[in-house]
C-alpha cells in the first residue's frame, strides 16, 4: 500500500489502525519505518502468543546487528 496525503491529514493513524486490526484478526504485516515510532506502536498490539513470530530489524541497534548480503 502507498499512502499519499499531506503532513497531518491522518495517513500514519490510518494504516495503524488498518495494521491492529490486521494483527487482531490473526495476519501477519510487514512495515518499515524509518523514524521507529509506528513500529514500536505496531508491537504493543502483538498477542502474548505471537511474539515469538516477530521479526524486529532495527539498523541503528549496535548491539544487535543484521547483516544484508
């Protein structure tokens, strides 16, 4: 999905609440975020039961690094 809209018109509360209820209903979702607050928002909303299926990459961690080949 590509959202286009100006600063403030509710684009990022749009697709959080598209991604919740995605997640609520059993889906998987893929984000990138490149600020890092939509993501951490996106993961107070995994089930207890499914976090082990998360897959957090976060470039800027040093003390966990990812490869990209």
């Amino acid at each position: 999905m590509y959202v286009v809209g100006k600063s403030g018109t509710g684009k990022t509360t749009m697709m959080k609440n598209l991604m919740i209820n995605d997640i609520k209903n059993g889906f998987g979702v893929g984000v990138l975020d490149p600020h890092g607050e939509f993501v951490e928002e996106l993961l107070k909303h995994v089930p207890e039961g499914r976090i082990k299926d998360v897959i957090y990459v976060n470039p800027a961690d040093i003390d966990n690094p990812v490869g990209f080949n």
